[in-house]
C-alpha cells in the first residue's frame, strides 16, 4: 500500500473540485448575456422611434451602431488575452461596473432637428445611450468561454456558443411575445436593469472559479498553430454570407412576397438558431443539414427568387428553410475549421468581422448598388460555392474521378447543358414543352445539378443557371429599362404599364401605391384605388369648401403618386410630407405619373418624418390632416400613439378633421385608432367597396374620421355616405410611445392574402 504525499493531495483537491459544477455556471452566465443582448436591441428602437422617427436610414445607421459594438466588444476580448486570468477578471468586472453608470437603460435627452442627417446623428445618441452596455455584455460570451477553458481543462468551450445564441434567440422571441406587449417602456428598462445586475454577479462568480496560484499570473501564450491569412479569410466568408443572406431574406420576403408584421424576427431568430446547431456537442443534426444544404440550395434558391405571389406563405417557409439550412451548413464548415482553444477569442473576433460586412452589403450597399433585390441571388450562389462538398450517391462521385483534362470536359458539358436547358425554358423557339418550358428546364437543371453536388464549379454553373432562369433574366429585363424601378432604403419601388386597360401602376413590392389611368387629361385627373371620390378620404376633401371656406388648409401624410392632389380646389393651400426622396422623384419630377403636374403643379412637400415635421409646425395650421403613410402593410408605429394624436391635435384647428387610412392585411387597426385617440375626439368609420359608377381601378379601403367638433363630424355624416360611428375600446390598452404592440391586433394570417 502506498500512501500519496499529503501536500499533493491538498494541491490536487481545489483543482478537482474548482472543476465540479463549473459548466451549468458559465452556461447560464453566457446565456443571461446574450438574452440581454437580443433584448435591448428592439427595446432601444422603439424607444427611439418617437425621436428619430421610422426612417429605414435611422435602423441602418442603428444596426451599424450595434454591429461596430459587438466587433469592439470581441476585440475587447481578444484583446484581454495579454493579461493574466485574474487579472482579466478584474479588468472586466470593473468595465462592467462602469458600463452601469449607465442604467437605468434608455436615450438620453436629445431632441434632433426634423432636418437631423440620421447617418450621423443616430450613432452619436445610441452610442452615448447604450454605447458602454451594450460594449460590456457584447464582450462576455468569447470572453467567459476563454474562462470556462481555462477552468475546466478538457471540456470544449466552443458549445458554449451554442448555448450563446439560445440566450439571443430567447431575448429576441421575447420581446415581441412577451416584453413589449405585458410592460410599458419603462418598466422594460427597470427589467433589463434587474438582468444587467444579474449578469454581473454571474460574471463574478465565473471570475471566482477561475484558477488560483501560479497559473492566475501567467500569461496563457497561444501554443497551437497560428491560422494561415486563408484561413482567417475563410471564416470571415463563411460568417458574411449568413449575416447578408439573413438581412436580405427578410428585403426580399416583405418587398417581393409577403409583408407580415414582426417577419423580421423569424431570419434573424433562424439565424441565431443556426449557430446552436452548427457549434452543439452532438453533432448529427448539424452534419445532416450540411449533407442536403446544396440540395435545398439548388431547388429552393431558383424557386425564391422567381418571386411567385400564388402561395406568399408558401414561399415564405422555402425562404426561411433555405436561411436555415444555408446558415446551419456555412457554420458547421467554421465549426469544423474552428481553431484550438487558445486561439478562441481571435476565431470570434473573425466571425463577428464577417457578420459586421455581411450587415453592411446587405442593408447599407445593396440598396444603393442595386435597383431589386440583387443581393439575394448573390448571396445564394457564395453560399453554394461556400457549403461543403460531399457526393450523395457514390456511383456520381466515381465519374467525377480523373485527371484535370477529364474534369475540365466534364464541367464544360455541364455549362453547355445548363446553357441549352436555361435558353429552352426562357424561350423555347419550337414549342417543345409547352407552356409549362420553364418549369420542365428547372426541373431538367436539377436533375443535373443533383449530378454535380460535392463539386464546386459544376454545381456553381448549374446553380446560376437555375437562379438566371428563374427569376434573374426577369429581374435584368426590367433593370434594362432604366426607369421603370428603383430602389431606396424603404424598398423597391415598380412602375408598369398596362395597355389593354390604360393605366400605370406604381408598386411597392406587392403593395399597390397608386394608379393612373394615361388617356386625356380629365382621364389621368381621376382618384383610383383607395381614394375614390366615395372612400372616406375622398367625401372629406370633397367637404372641405363646405367644412372650412375656400381657402382651407389641407395636409396629408404620405404622396405615394400625389393621387390626393386632384381632390385641390383653387385657393386651398396644401401640404404633402413625405419621408422617401425617391417617392418624391417618382410621383414629381420622373413624368410617369401626372396628379401633382396637373392638378397641383405647385404643390408644397416636405421631406422627412411626419411627426417630427409637423411637431415643427405652428399649432392650428391646418383644417385638414390625411394620414396615410404606410409602407407596404408595415405601421409606423410611432405616428399611432396617443403622443401623435396630441401632436396632429396641436396642428388641427379646433374645429379640424383628421383622416387615418386603416387598410391593412394584417392588422385591425380600427381598435388602435379608437382607443389611441382617446377622450376628446369623435370618430367614424367608412369602409368603401367599389360599386356601379366607379373606375375599374377602385379598391376597396377602410378610413376612419376624427374630429373635436360634434358639428364638423354631423356635417360629414350628413353627406349621405353610410358612416359608421365608432367608440373607444376598454379591451385595448392605448398606444403610447411607452407601450404599444401589435399582437392583440394581429389578424388571421391564412384569411386573406390578397393586395390591400
């Protein structure tokens, strides 16, 4: 019997224990981080949206704020490898503590000029809002799993991550479902507060069972290989395109499918899903995904981009499986080139790298470079060439065997395959297939793209091809045009033409936002789609003479193709505000549509946020206020709050009438207005279905009237159209810019998916 020395005993037994209950601690210290993290992202935008208003270029400039933070945050990181352990502990733990001289959470007061450049005004308020916080807890997940590696020697630090990104998906779930609609804005920040203090007393106790004695004072220098520039490279690629691919699906789904409320949430949550797969312990799922990814790649990718509207949620679902399966399988690759523990930090610092320019070519550039939704379809074709390679059926792989001579025939037969099939379902001269060409050749490419599946170029001709066919030429013909699209940072705007029955529509995605008929000039004077001379827009304008004289002062909110201007009568003075310049160019200066040349060639725009340009304005400016100004079926939340309604009521006459346009898919809106409006104002609604006399351009719309004057809403009434009086609702709570949600107002998605 031996007996071990009692010293190495007592050396041995801290270890062992430090070792004992480590890995649940670091797990939920990662996961509370990254729910917070993912919380106060929405949080924060909609408490600035009263402020800076809803301007897309306000949201770019804030996903930019919190992509430069999360980069600084890894490098912060990375970083803090210079240091001891003990030492890192204590720097961290005291960035932290600073960071909370920031709580509670919130924008600090600053009020931008209507005129304020969104560019540079919204990085410099949420930087010196929430610069510091989110900095601290963007830098704890790369940083803690350093620790846990330190501290349990063996274990794999990496499926922290994936721990990690269950934590962001649960915060940004959350909010939607369960923040925002249970607690005002400022209880969400006392909450969020509460977690921050949570967060950092876990991160204390993590420091605590970092090890002690010699091995807390010593500089841990990476001892593995270090990662070649290629490599380095490699990840940030394998990073960018889910990043780019995710903003994009959300561009594309709501421009050129379906624009459901709160779809933002569902690719990026697929997205943040990804990585717990990708990077979890147990690796079948992930490696699945990653087998059949290029299948999904090459038969959804065509599918999406052809932007068929028969079956929205259908493609909806393609789209958001094709992210998933895309994201799971470019992760895994990195998972798979993922270097050794000592070199963690620098890993993350490369992928939050390619995340930040996937974030920047697909929200920032692509709007500018491109007149459509250009960056999908590249996206899509660097994923293909990106997924790993692996053949599904052995017999493929063996005849993809050979010398470069045998290869390089073989690719060339495939491109003049894919060439033929591509032109046949495109034009098909001879009639062969019928009219069903196209649908036959996408079917033949992916018989040949099954064939080509674990080679890189083969499957990367078939692939564009398929994406060339099925909706690229489409998309390159209507580009040629010139002017008939184009795009800002509000969507992708189409005009068309339409011989057969004499008008010009303009399109935001698949929402119409006017019509035109192009005949003679008492033609193209006619109000179409919701503004028919019998909608509710169009019986209170018609009123306004007899409501307030003829020199009545008349506002509306939103120009889309300046229909509302054939509604002005000589000496009525009339205000447009408008946020998109591109809107602007359109319905004024482009010469495709001719309302405001021929009926208000003068007219009076201004350009920016609605609230904020007319909390500018001098109170009692206007009789008359339309509000319009949905994008697609997207609410501008912060112009239906009870603030905004003061607002509108500040600038209307005491006798003054406010118009709502509450047409809308998704949403009853008719319950918001009425309870938002509160006490004080009177409101009735008229909803318009088009009927005997009316222009086949009518559309059917729902507006609601709102005034202070029992008089002014009697005399509206009494103009022989069936109004319908409406009442304040108890079962809603009001929206103000301290809370609103749209889940009690959601309607059934699958009742209708017709244009609004």
């Amino acid at each position: 019997m031996t007996t071990e020395p009692v010293g190495d005993v007592a050396a041995a037994g801290p270890a062992i224990e430090a070792k004992r209950g480590v890995r649940p601690l670091f797990v939920v210290a990662i996961l509370t981080g990254s729910f917070l993290l993912f919380l106060v992202q929405p949080m924060i935008a909609r408490m600035a949206l009263p402020r800076l208003g809803g301007a897309p270029a306000v949201w770019n400039s804030a996903m930019l704020v919190y992509q430069a933070l999360l980069l600084g945050g890894y490098a912060y990181a990375h970083w803090l490898g210079r240091v001891p352990l003990r030492r890192q502990a204590q720097i961290h733990l005291a960035v932290l503590a600073i960071a909370a001289l920031w709580l509670p959470i919130g924008l600090m007061q600053a009020n931008p000029p209507p005129d304020a450049e969104p560019a540079v005004w919204v990085p410099w308020l949420l930087g010196a809002s929430i610069g510091p916080l989110f900095f601290a807890v963007a830098a704890q997940a790369p940083l803690l799993q350093r620790w846990f590696a330190a501290s349990a020697e063996g274990q794999n630090p990496y499926a922290l991550y994936a721990a990690s990104n269950i934590g962001s998906f649960g915060g940004l779930i959350a909010y939607p479902l369960l923040v925002e609609p249970a607690m005002a804005l400022s209880r969400q920040s006392l909450l969020w507060s509460a977690g921050y203090a949570l967060l950092f007393a876990l991160v204390a106790a993590c420091a605590w069972r970092l090890p002690r004695g010699q091995a807390a004072i010593i500089v841990e220098r990476p001892t593995s290989a270090r990662p070649s520039a290629a490599r380095v490279l490699h990840w940030i690629a394998l990073a960018l395109v889910p990043s780019g691919l995710m903003l994009a699906t959300s561009t594309f789904l709501t421009t050129d499918i379906v624009a459901v409320p709160l779809l933002w949430v569902l690719p990026l949550g697929l997205y943040l899903l990804s990585f717990s797969v990708a990077f979890a312990t147990r690796r079948g799922v992930a490696d699945a995904i990653t087998l059949f990814a290029p299948v999904t790649i090459l038969m959804f990718g065509g599918v999406m981009i052809a932007g068929q509207h028969e079956y929205p949620f259908l493609n909806a679902l393609m789209a958001l499986a094709l992210l998933f399966m895309v994201a799971v399988a470019l992760h895994t690759q990195m998972y798979r080139l993922r270097p050794e523990p000592d070199r963690l930090t620098g890993f993350y610092l490369a992928m939050s790298v390619g995340g930040a320019l996937g974030g920047v070519f697909a929200a920032l550039l692509a709007p500018v470079l491109f007149d459509w939704t250009y960056e999908y379809p590249i996206l899509i074709l660097a994923a293909g060439l990106l997924a790993p390679r692996a053949f599904l059926i052995e017999v493929i792989g063996r005849w993809w065997q050979g010398d470069r001579f045998a290869l390089a025939t073989r690719t060339m037969l495939v491109a003049a395959v894919t060439a033929l099939l591509v032109y046949i379902g495109l034009f098909d001269p001879q009639g062969w297939l019928g009219a069903r060409h196209q649908n036959l050749a996408f079917l033949a490419l992916g018989v040949v793209g099954i064939a080509t599946i674990g080679t890189r170029i083969p499957y990367a001709i078939v692939l564009a091809g398929a994406l060339f066919l099925f909706g690229g030429y489409g998309a390159l013909q209507v580009t040629l045009q010139g002017d008939t699209r184009t795009r800002s940072y509000f969507g992708v705007y189409t005009i068309r033409d339409y011989p057969e029955s004499g008008t010009r529509t303009l399109a935001h995605g698949t929402t119409l936002h006017g019509v035109q008929f192009t005949g003679d000039a008492a033609t193209r004077r006619q109000p179409t789609s919701y503004y028919m001379p019998r909608s509710g827009v169009g019986v209170a304008l018609g009123a306004a003479d007899d409501l307030y004289g003829p020199n009545a002062r008349i506002g509306a909110v939103g120009l889309g193709t300046g229909t509302l201007a054939c509604y002005a009568r000589p000496g009525q003075r009339w205000r447009f505000y408008e946020i998109d310049p591109t809107v602007i160019a359109i319905a004024r200066d482009s010469g495709k549509f001719s309302f405001l040349a021929d009926c208000l060639p003068d007219a009076d725009i201004v350009l920016g946020d609605a609230r904020l340009s007319l909390a500018a304005q001098a109170p009692g400016s206007l009789d008359l206020l339309a509000l319009d100004a949905f994008s697609s079926d997207a609410v501008p939340m912060h112009l239906m709050t009870r603030e905004a309604f003061q607002t509108y009521g500040r600038v209307l006459t005491p006798r003054g009438l406010l118009l709502v346009h509450i047409s809308n898919r998704f949403m009853d809106l008719e319950p918001v207005v009425t309870a938002t409006a509160g006490r004080g104002w009177l409101a009735a609604k008229l909803s318009y279905a088009p009927g005997l006399g009316d222009n086949a351009e009518a559309t059917v719309s729902d507006w609601i009237a709102l005034t202070r004057d029992p008089e002014v809403l009697a005399e509206l009434i009494a103009g022989g159209e069936n109004w319908q009086m409406l009442r304040g609702r108890d079962d809603l709570e009001a929206w103000t810019d301290d809370y609103a949600s749209i889940m009690p107002v959601l309607r059934n998605p699958f009742a209708s998916v017709a244009g609004d």
